[in-house]
C-alpha cells in the first residue's frame, strides 16, 4: 500500500497517482498549472502572497499522518492530486448497478451527467477562494488569519482534485472544462460561478465563519454523496478532500463558538442581563446575540438552496445511475436501489406546510439536506452550552426550512423563522428582525479590526483553547513581508 499512501513530489504535482507514468495527463496538468498559478495571484488572498504562513501541506493519505507543518509563501504551496487508498474489489453501493465492480473508467451512457457533477464541484473550489480574498486585511488575530489562508490552499488543492478528474478522465471536453475553471469569478456578472451561494460576499469575519460552518458543511454533504460513486476515482478523490473538509468546519464551528463566548463573557464582566439589549452589549465592543443569529438565518438558508429542489429527477438521476449515493450509504439498511420506497418531503398544501410521502428516489436531495440539517444542530448544540455555561439567557435556533427560500418547494412563498406563512406586507415590515439588516452589516464591519501582534485578539471574539499543531498562545502564524 505504501506506495498509494506515500506522495510523490518529484514533479511539479505531488500526487500518489504515478504522474510520472502517466506522461500526457502530467503534460496536460502542467500546461494547465501557469493559468491556476495566475488566477491564485488575481483572485487569491488579497496583499499576503509573499507572507510566510504556518500552513499544514499533505505528505500522504495515511489518516494517522497526513499532513506536516511549515512556513511557507502561499504561491509556492505545494498543491497536489491526493486519492484515497483503493480498496480491493470495492463495489458500487447504490443505484441500478447496486453490487457490480467499481468503475475504474467513465461509464460510457453516464459521461456527460458524471462530467457535470465534476465540474459542478469543483466550480465551488475558486469560488471561496474568491470570496474571502480580502479577509486578511481585517483578521481579528494571526491565529485566524492563517485559518483563513489554510481553507483557502486547501479549496485551490480541492480544485487540483477534480481538474485532475477532467483532465484524465475526459479528453477534449475535461481540459476545456478545466480551463473554465479558471475564467469564472464570483459575483462577477457575465461569468458568475455555477451555484448562487458562490457569488454571495464575504464581507466580514462573523460572514466568513457562518460560511465555513453552514456552507462547507453543504460541501461535506455533497463530497459525501460523491465518495459513495460506483465511479472508482472520482470516489476516492472526495474520500481525501473529506479529510481536508473537516478542517473548514472546524474553522467556523470554533470561530463562531469564540464569538459567542466573547459575547457572553463581556455580558457577564460588564452587567448586561439581557441580551436582546443590543445598544448596551454592541457599546461593549462585541456582536450582540441576535445579530449573531440573524447571520445564522441568513447562511443556513442560502446553503439549503445548494441541495437544489427536494423533488428532483435530476438527482434521482444520478443515484440511479450509481454515480451519487447518500450520505453514509453503506450504513443504511434498505435495498440501495429504492425502486419502491418512499421518503416524506415538506410541501405546500392547500396553503399549508406538510409533509408528503415522496417516492424516495426523487427525493435523494431531501434525504441529503435532512441529514445536514442533523448535523447543524450539532454544531448550534454545542454553541448553546457555551451560552448555558456563562448563564447568559438565549439560544440558537435553526430557522424553518421554508424561511428565505430561491430554490425548491418554498421560493415563492414567504414564510417567518417558525414557519408561519406571512404576506409581502408582514415580510417587510418584519425582515430586519428575522435577517442582517444594513445596519447590521455596517456594525459588525466596524469592529472588524486587524490585529497582527502575537497573541492578541480583536474586542469581539475570544483566543481558542489550543493552537494549531499545540502551538503557544503568542506562537506567529504569520510573518508578513516587510
């Protein structure tokens, strides 16, 4: 196996899939690798190319040690195609080829729709990237600036992933795909990115955190899906990119947990009882509970729109054709092919919300946004106890799946944080109590503050428990270029 594990860095490429024997996908990717290089100088984070950060680069795909630490200029990140060890006579775990062989090709009937899945994830990669370009000019501390800088590596080596998957896989149509790749930007409006939560903006660090909590977890979701392909590679790309994953969750989950703490802590130290008060907690230097929840509407809502519609042929496409599973496939005791069971779908009835038995296989994108649903409640679970424990009254709530829609069996409708079905007049009147408002945004961006001493942290968010790599609490995660 060591020779899968083990990353070969005598190309330009690290990777673990013997480039050196594969001359023209090798040849492709290096023609390919100026252009990558070009945008990450554009579009890449804004004024710290030449900084040394304190970054984790992969050295194997081995779980206990996969990864080493060390300063180094972004540019020169070692960005790689990392799969997932194969595993012997693995076997397609859904859909109509349910129990065959794992594909090593692309199955010839299924190439354009497993082509667009490629290229639909990998489209989401730039596109963070891009949106959190500027966040380092207002990092609240190094500790989190190099967070930001680590995602952002990570979602341009998630990118090398699937470009790898194109270029090896899809001739022609992959390299120009790829070179697609590279033309997008987010937000722009003649050559936006694919999906609608990518061309968003990243305006400031609470926005960021919400993104890497909410947004990545979509990606952990979809990347799920997607490791459970009949299709061999593309499975075991999405099995390492996971690893990676864990990490920008990580990032958001604790970023907002810190936030949440500080909050409550300056609550506490300076008397403030009620956290609806939200002159008296912002005149601490700190983001008021609501607003907190208010960004949490927000990004929860724009990432159930990432899941498409809950009644989708499209979706039940692809987990027909063995290219998608679900979320922890293998895990689920059913037949896997799901020609005749059903799965409840919310839907709108006679002007009400209920529950309605779909056929299960068209409702593949429900299953897959109730299973994300379960694991954000873990995440606002965890959140909720750091607010019991300072004693501080409230609690984060996840909005009802109806509330803020574009996509799906909601988008015409308009509906309150608890589900109740409100009018144009009502929605108006009451929208800046349920989302941001400009106001809102004009505050959080006012604290948003560089700190760059070692050590130190912006008024609004607290340090974390332990460092990366259990580094000291005033180690320099980042030293800028002079």
């Amino acid at each position: 196996m060591s020779d899968i594990v083990n990353v070969d860095y005598s190309t330009r490429i690290p990777n673990n899939v013997n480039l050196t024997e594969d001359r023209q996908v090798l040849r492709a990717l290096e023609r390919w690798h100026p252009g990558y290089i070009d945008w990450w100088m554009t579009m890449g984070p804004a004024g710290f190319q030449e900084a040394l950060v304190y970054l984790r680069t992969a050295v194997s795909v081995d779980p206990k040690g996969w990864a080493k630490f060390d300063y180094i200029k972004m540019p020169q990140y070692r960005w790689g195609i990392l799969l997932a060890p194969q595993e012997e006579g693995r076997k397609i775990p859904s859909g109509r080829h349910y129990g065959e062989p794992a594909w090593q090709e692309v199955p010839g009937g299924y190439r354009a729709m497993l082509r667009r899945l490629v290229v639909i994830q990998g489209d989401t990669e730039p596109a963070s990237v891009e949106q959190q370009r500027h966040l380092g000019k207002t990092a609240p501390s190094l500790y989190d600036m190099r967070n930001v800088f680590q995602v952002n590596v990570e979602e341009g080596r998630h990118l090398w992933a699937m470009v790898y998957i194109l270029q090896k896989y899809f001739g022609r149509d992959g390299r120009e795909e790829a070179e697609q790749l590279l033309q997008r930007r987010s937000g722009d409006a003649d050559k936006p990115r694919m999906l609608g939560a990518f061309n968003e903006a990243t305006p400031d660090w609470l926005s960021f955190h919400m993104f890497t909590f909410f947004t990545d977890r979509d990606g952990k979701m979809q990347l799920e899906s997607l490791a459970q392909s009949g299709f061999d590679p593309l499975s075991r790309t999405c099995r390492f990119m996971l690893t990676e994953e864990a990490h920008h969750m990580f990032v958001g989950e604790t970023g907002i947990g810190r936030t949440i703490q500080r909050t409550c802590e300056a609550m506490k130290e300076a008397g403030v009882d009620d956290p609806g008060d939200i002159i008296k907690v912002r005149d601490l230097g700190v983001i008021d509970l609501p607003t907190i929840q208010k960004k949490l509407n927000l990004h929860y809502s724009l990432s159930l729109d990432l899941f498409g519609s809950e009644v989708s042929t499209n979706a039940a496409n692809a987990f027909n054709a063995s290219l998608k599973g679900r979320f922890q496939e293998t895990k689920i005791q059913d037949d896997h092919r799901l020609e005749s069971s059903t799965y409840p779908v919310l839907k709108l009835v006679g002007g009400e919300i209920k529950r309605v038995d779909e056929p299960a296989l068209t409702a593949i994108n429900m299953r897959l946004r109730d299973d994300y649903t379960a694991d954000c409640q873990r995440g606002l679970d965890r959140w909720n106890k750091i607010i019991d424990r300072t004693g501080v009254n409230f609690r984060f709530q996840l909005p009802h799946v109806a509330f803020h829609r574009q996509i799906g069996e909601f988008k015409d409708i308009k509906a309150s944080p608890s589900g109740a079905l409100v009018d144009d007049a009502s929605w108006n009147k009451e929208k800046d109590k349920w989302l941001p408002s400009k106001g809102d945004g004009e505050f959080v961006q006012s604290l948003m503050r560089q700190v760059l001493e070692p050590g130190k942290f912006a008024s609004w968010i607290a340090p974390p428990r332990v460092g990366i790599d259990n580094k000291p609490g005033d180690f320099e995660y980042v030293k800028l270029a002079a």
